[in-house]
C-alpha cells in the first residue's frame, strides 16, 4: 500500500504542469497577440494563428477571449492602462517637485512600454484605428484620456504650487507626451531597419526633451522683468497710433468740408 505522501504525489504529480499552464495561458496568449499584432497588423492577423502562436486550440482562445476584439482590448489594458492607473496612484502620493514627478512618469513609461515590445501598440493603432471605430472609441477612453488627465493633473499641480508657469495644461499634456509616441514609432519602423546615417538615441532624445519641456515649464525670476517692457513697448505703439489718428482727423473733416 503508498504511503500518503507517495499517493499524494502519485495524484497531483502529473495535473501541477496542467495548473500551472492554465494559469499562464492567458498570459500566453496575450504575448502572442501583442506580437503577431506589431508583425502582421490586427486586420490581418487571424485568431487561429494567434492560438497556434500560443500553443493552444483556437477553442481555448475563445474561452478566454470571445474574440479578437476583446483579445486587442486586453492587451491594450494589460500593458498600458494598467500602467497609466499606476502612474495616477504614484502621483496622488508623490510629495516631491512637480518637474521630478513629471520626469518619473515619463521615465517610467519608456522603461515599461518604450523600450519594450509593447511600444508595437502604438504602431498598431495609429495605422489602423481609423477603420475600426469601435477600437477606437475603446483606446480613447482605455489610454488617451486618462494619460492626458494623468499628465494634465501632473502640470496644474506644478503651477498651484508656483513650480509651473500659468500655460494651458492640456496643451503641455500633448507636448508631453507626443514625442513618446514617435519614439514608439521609431522603434517599429526606421528603428528596426540596418540604416546607415543620422540614427536615433531614444535614451538621449527622451532626456533632452525632458530637459527643454521642463526649462519652458519652470518659473524664472525674469519672467517678469520680460514681459514688462513687452507691456511698455504695446502701450507706446498704442499711444503713437492714437497720436497718428488724431493727427489725420482734421484733414479728413477739412476735405469733407
């Protein structure tokens, strides 16, 4: 007769690999997507190629992911809106400047996302977007928004604090972020070609606008002492063209006499 110990690894010997391998699956099948999505383009991928790139039937697939819709989406959630949600947490508890918050968040997402495979998504959204409006409408309210209300909250609380000059924080949302998406982009195109020629740094070009985007930001003790003789300089004009319009009034009532 076995031992209890030796039945037990009798039974559950041989059915540890299979748990393990369900717990991983979707995981597995979210890599394969992501790839085979940045490779083909995601009208041109199939389901069934993304379960035989998984190792898995293309039912099991679908018992996890109804379709290739909802496979897109959970990716997307996956590797992006997951870490915006972080960023969003990271900043409510941040108690240092704004400028270091800012660089961390920015340095954060090319850690997770730009030096990464999942830089692909953004390839994958900007060249085929427009044809699936639902998609879409899905990665607006996934990614787009919360990352603009995400950098936006990020710039008003440098200007409450008086770290920030008073500029309209969606527009420096936009300044923000735009650049990472060309180095997302670069990444999966010019970026992955054997080029020869005026090549790249994604390191050097993310801390130089860094550097330039937050310069502009700051609050310099000029600022002031700037725009004042901006004010002076207006008001002479305006006053010399009030002298000029007063100068011509007569001759234009003497011709009308």
């Amino acid at each position: 007769m076995n031992s209890p110990s030796l039945s037990t690894e009798l039974v559950t010997g041989p059915i540890a690999p299979r748990r393990r391998r369900k717990q991983t699956r979707p995981q597995e099948l979210l890599d394969a997507a992501l790839d085979l999505f940045v490779e083909k383009g995601f009208a041109a991928t199939r389901s069934d190629e993304v379960a035989r790139r998984a190792g898995v039937s293309k039912g099991t697939l679908y018992l996890y992911y109804p379709s290739k819709e909802e496979l897109f989406k959970a990716m997307v959630r996956q590797n992006l809106s997951a870490l915006i949600a972080e960023g969003v947490e990271l900043a409510s508890q941040f108690e240092g400047p704004s400028a270091e918050l800012l660089k961390l968040l920015l340095t954060t997402w090319w850690q997770r996302v730009g030096s990464t495979r999942a830089a692909g998504i953004h390839k994958i959204v900007i060249a085929e977007v427009r044809n699936f409006p639902e998609l879409a409408q899905f990665y607006a309210d996934e990614v787009i928004n919360p990352a603009d209300r995400l950098f936006s909250d990020a710039v008003q609380r440098g200007i409450d604090r008086g770290e920030f000059r008073p500029l309209p924080v969606h527009a420096v949302s936009h300044a923000l972020i735009a650049p990472l998406i060309f180095l997302s982009l670069h990444q999966h195109s010019f970026g992955a070609c054997p080029m020869h020629g005026n090549q790249v740094d994604p390191v050097v070009v993310l801390s130089t606008h860094m550097e330039l985007v937050l310069r502009g930001l700051e609050v310099r003790a000029d600022t002031q002492a700037e725009a004042a003789p901006a004010t002076a300089v207006a008001a002479v004009a305006a006053a010399a063209a009030a002298a000029a319009e007063a100068a011509v009034r007569p001759r234009r009532k003497a011709g009308a006499r």
